[in-house]
C-alpha cells in the first residue's frame, strides 16, 4: 500500500512508509519521537483497507494506535509483557509485531486470527477473545517475574472501559491492590464496549473523564511546581498538593482506594503524552492504573459516526448476492415481543450484545422490561434467577460462547432451584470467521447433564418461534433454546404461534434401512443426506430430534426396532451431546443396533466460513450419507413393521 502521513526522514519528501521500515518493536524504536504521528496515519490507512475488506473489530483497534505505537515504544516486548484485553483492540499491535504480511489473511482460513493467540505470535502474552481477563493473567506474570530470577521484567494489562464492567476485572485489581508488585493497568476509555456501556462504573468514568475542574487545577498545580526551585522538600510539598486537591475533589477515588497509584486522564491520540504517561508509570515501584481516553473509530468517519456498528465491520456482500432470510437472531427477538404483549411477566437480559443478540429490538418496545446488565454475564443468570423467584419470566439472551462464564449459576442458582428462566442461546455451534475462541460447540455438554434442565435446537426460524411460547408458557423450570449464527433456511415464519409437546420428536420421513436423527442445524442436512441416498436406493427415515432433553425415548426405540442402524447428528462436541444421550437411552434398553455419532470431533477448530467448518467436522450432507451406507452394508437385516406417522 501507500501510507499517508509524513515520511520517514520528516521532511515531507517521498520516502519509503515508515510501516514497512518496521518488521518488530525493535525497528519501532528505531523511530524518533517525532516519526511516531505519521505512523499512526499509516498504521489507521492499513487497518481501514484491510479491516473493510475482510470484516472485523475495526473500531477499537482505531481507538488504539497511538496507544500501541507508545507502548511498544516504552516496553520491551516480548521481554516485557502486554497483555490485552479481549483482542478487539489488538489490530495494530499485530502490525507492529511481524504479522503485517499476512495481516491481509485477517480472519480466514489459514490467516491469522481476528484476537490474540499465543500460538501465533510471542508478542500475544495471553490468548484471549473473552472480555474482562487481562488484569488477572497480567497480574498473574507480575507475580511470577518477582518470583524469577529478572524481576525487573515490566507487565501491562490493556483492558477497555467496557471490559471493566465484568466482575472479573474488579476481583483482579483488589487482588493486585494489595501485592504491591510493579504492574500497570491501562484503561482505555473509549466510553463504549460493543454497545453504549451501561452502569454506575461507567457513570464514575463520565465524571474523570469530564470535570474540568479537576483537570484544570491538575495542570495549574503542576505548572506552578515547576516554576518553584527544585528542592526535595518543595517538589514533596508540590506532589502533595496535588495530591491532597485530587483528594478533595475524588475522595472516593476508587483506583487508589484499591491500592493503585492512579495517573490520567491522558489524550490516547498524543503519542507524545502517552510515552511520558507510560514513563511515569514505568518509575513507580507498586501498582499503577494509567486512565486513556481513546475515540472509537478514530480516523474512519463510518465507525465515527456509528461507534456500535463501528465495533465490528463485514466484508462486503459479493455483487448479485440475493438477500437472505431473516437472521435467526431477529427473529428470536420479534417472538419474544411477540409473547411479551400478551405476558407482562416477560423481561429480556443480555449482557452487553443488544444489538448482536437483537434484543434492541424488544428494548425500543418494551424499555422498562429490557435489561442490559454489562460484560457480567454471571451476574446476568443469577439477577434472571432473582427475578425468577419472584413470579417474572425472564429471557436470557447470550453467545455460547458467553454463557459458558456463568456455569456455576446455571447449576447453583438457576438448576438447582428449578427457577423458570429462558436461555436463548445463540451463536450455537459454528462461530465461522470469529474463531476458536467463539465457537459455541460445548453448550449440549454442558447443559445436558444439569437436572431440571430442557434443552432444544430448532430446525429452522419458524421452529424457534414455537420452541420460546413454549418454554414461556408450559415448561415450569429452566430452558435453554439454541440457535446458530446468521441466517434461517428460509423457512415462512408467519403461521400462529403454538406449543411443542415436551420430549416429542418430529419424524420428517420414513425407510426402513437407516434411521438419521438430527437436531438443530443439522436438520436440513440430514434431509439432504437422505436424497442422497434415495439415490443409490437406500430408504431412510428423517427425524428432527427438536429435544435434547428430556429424549423422545418412545420414538427413538421404536425407530431402533426398525431400522437396520441409526446415525446422529449434531454441531456440538461429540463428548456428551445429543449422540451421547441416544447411546445411553439404547443402553438403558438394552438395544443393540448399529450406531453412529456426528458430531465437531475433539480438537480446536481455527476461523473459516461455517459451512467450511463444517465440512472439516465432517457434517456435511455428504459425509452424512456416507456413514449412512456404511451402516447399512453391515447391519443385519430387519422386519419391517407399519411405519409411524409423522407427529
């Protein structure tokens, strides 16, 4: 690419772009101070081009260039190390760290991933694509360096405003508090997470970020001291009145009450200001937390203008594209307003994602019944189990991915006292470009073995409608609902809304060779899988599980009385899944019959496409018939009895 910006040598003339001069921070630091605003313009050029192509958090990492350029410039890394939070605001750190060659292959298969991996760089201290973790693994190294042999080995933790609405964070700066260890905590405060962020921990950041009164008199204070002669005792008298003003004005400063010598705000675009501030909190023997006010989406007017949709970008449609059906996630949302009008015991939580979850929809509705709780996901499960408790339906609407952070409240809080909350769980299997860290292939595992847990997938849009009037209003515990990413099959979602009989499978078709039992996703394929056999003259029977829990155990041993095998179906984990309940249902019965689990096998699946993804799982239509036909060359011949009929 071309860069923008001033030139290497500072002189405006044409010169090779300081990005490409840099294959490490060693070359950064190569750099004069001065060079170090024209590569921030480069390094927001590459990120724009790149980022707009191939999708991805494109807002945050705007927000931080300078910030990454100082750090890099101050620190020693991978020597020193930088942890960042979540990975969203970690695009530029990348280019600065040797990946700016493949950065082009940002989220695709076989290029680099669109968090932080320490499988792909010694620059990544900590692998992360969850919120709020940066403080405790950071201060997790800090402490393990003064237990070393080079305890002068530095460690910052970057986490965003957002970031810190989790519990999490606040565990790890009590804990830091009181250890004493140099360590420094970087807050970049771009007043916003994915979506506008919420709480009285962000209300406390508007008040810093916006008193005048205390900047102002911050400034004159310490200009006055530097006029003053420079003697030990005055430069003491002038930090403690600074001090004791700060004090004044903050005596509620939370940072410093937890032990942490607090610095800032400071202009996260000044790269001047941001080395001096990183200098001081480097000169500080105990724990540090250095506040940065960054802008999301600096330097992209779209990101700009639109900060929550300016959080993540997708690569644009392909011309001739046809539009598709609506996303699974819309049309959660829609039912659920749907119900709500009827039932004013129904509310909404989600954890930060309003507009990934598309509960915004139900918020501009039914604003006094929507809750967003923050990057609190635990706190999110147990406030909906007090809600529970006392006569409210509350929706629970997370990622996958998400809900596992809040385990121990599904069980104690939730399970245990079979309160009746609705987990709509989404992004349910395959996370497609979002990668490892954001795969929602465990959920079946680990929610089928709770007890008073239902649990359902839908096969289409229109089953998730009936699947949530029926978690609302006839199952008296709690629910989960899971549901993938992105579009429906196309399926008419306009029919009246009705119940599902609890623990009743759907038989979509009937043969006597092979029985294919699917949940979810999975459904259609399955479908298709059975053309595919038609084909070669192999007559199977089709069934939409639709319950993961409690089984359809009357139809599945009867279907193992007929059919010459059976082959399930999932996009979860093998270990534990559907596949699992059925081969422990057979057990149970003492049914012998030939079966076969599909399911994502045992090992870490890297950001593709979904449908890539799954053709490497081995859950393509394809590989389905395939383990089909094995199955019925060796399975023994069956009496074939009157078939059943489709219910």
């Amino acid at each position: 690419m071309t860069a923008t910006g001033a030139s290497a040598n500072g002189s405006g003339a044409s010169a090779t772009p300081l990005l490409d001069q840099i294959a490490s921070p060693t070359d950064l630091k190569r750099l004069r101070q001065s060079q170090l605003p024209a590569l921030a313009a480069e390094l927001r050029h590459e990120l724009i081009e790149i980022v707009t192509r191939n999708g991805g958090h494109l807002g945050a990492s705007l927000g931080t260039v300078e910030l990454a350029i100082a750090l890099h410039w101050v620190f020693d890394s991978p020597r020193d190390r930088i942890v960042w939070d979540v990975g969203h605001q970690a695009y530029a750190h990348k280019l600065l760290t040797g990946r700016r060659g493949r950065f082009g292959t940002l989220r695709q298969e076989g290029g680099i991933s669109g968090f932080l991996s320490r499988d792909e760089s010694e620059h990544d201290a900590f692998g992360a694509g969850h919120a709020s973790t940066s403080i405790s693994a950071a201060l997790g190294m800090a402490v393990a360096f003064s237990h070393s042999a080079e305890p002068d080995r530095r460690v910052v933790a970057v986490i965003g405003d957002g970031a810190l609405t989790g519990g999490m964070a606040f565990e790890a700066l009590n804990n830091a508090g009181i250890l004493d260890l140099p360590f420094i905590v970087v807050l970049n405060d771009n007043e916003m997470s994915i979506a506008p962020n919420v709480g009285a921990m962000s209300r406390y950041l508007d008040r810093v970020r916006t008193d005048h009164r205390y900047n102002r008199a911050k400034d004159e204070i310490a200009r006055l001291t530097e006029r003053l002669p420079q003697g030990d005792l005055l430069v003491e008298l002038g930090k403690r009145w600074k001090d004791s003003l700060k004090e004044f004005l903050y005596h509620s400063m939370i940072w410093e009450e937890l032990g942490f010598t607090y610095l800032g705000p400071v202009d996260g675009h000044d790269v001047r200001a941001l080395v001096d501030a990183l200098r001081q909190a480097d000169s500080v023997e105990g724990p540090v937390f250095l506040h940065v006010v960054t802008e999301k989406g600096r330097g992209f007017a779209a990101a700009q203008n639109d900060r929550e949709r300016g959080h993540a970008v997708s690569a644009p449609a392909k011309p001739g594209t046809p539009p598709s059906p609506p996303k699974y996630q819309d049309v959660f949302a829609q039912t659920v307003i749907e119900l709500a009008a009827d039932d004013p015991r129904i509310v909404a939580i989600t954890a930060a994602m309003p507009t990934g979850t598309s509960l915004a929809k139900f918020q501009a509705v039914y604003p006094e019944r929507f809750f967003d709780v923050g990057i609190a996901e635990q706190h999110a499960v147990t406030f909906a189990a007090g809600l529970a408790a006392e006569g409210m339906r509350p929706v629970v609407a997370i990622y996958s991915t998400f809900l596992q952070r809040a385990y121990d409240q599904i069980v104690h809080d939730v399970c245990l006292q079979r309160l009746p909350v609705v987990f709509a769980i989404d992004r349910a299997g395959f996370a497609g470009d979002d990668g490892r860290t954001h795969h929602g292939i465990f959920d079946l595992s680990y929610l089928r073995c709770l007890p008073n847990m239902t649990i359902m997938a839908p096969k289409d849009e229109d089953e998730l409608r009936h699947m949530l009037k029926t978690a609302l209003e006839t199952i008296q515990g709690p629910v989960a609902i899971r549901y993938p990413r992105g579009a429906g099959v196309g399926v008419p979602t306009s029919d009246p809304l009705h119940t599902l009989p609890v623990g009743r499978a759907e038989l979509l078709r009937t043969g006597p060779d092979v029985a294919i039992i699917a949940v979810g996703s999975m459904v259609l394929n399955a479908e298709r899988a059975a053309d595919l056999l038609a084909a070669d003259g192999i007559a199977a029977t089709v069934v939409n599980g639709r319950f993961i829990k409690p089984l359809d155990d009357q139809l599945l041993a009867g279907l193992a009385q007929q059919c010459g095998g059976i082959v399930t179906v999932e996009e979860n984990a093998r270990a534990g899944g559907f596949g699992a309940a059925v081969l422990e249902l057979l057990d149970s019965r003492g049914i012998d019959i030939p079966t076969k689990v599909l399911a994502v096998p045992d090992r870490v699946f890297e950001q593709a496409s979904q449908s890539r993804l799954r053709e490497m799982a081995g859950l393509t239509p394809a590989h389905i018939a395939e383990a089909a036909r094995a199955l019925v060359t060796t399975s023994r011949p069956r009496h074939v009895e009157a078939p059943f009929a489709p219910r």
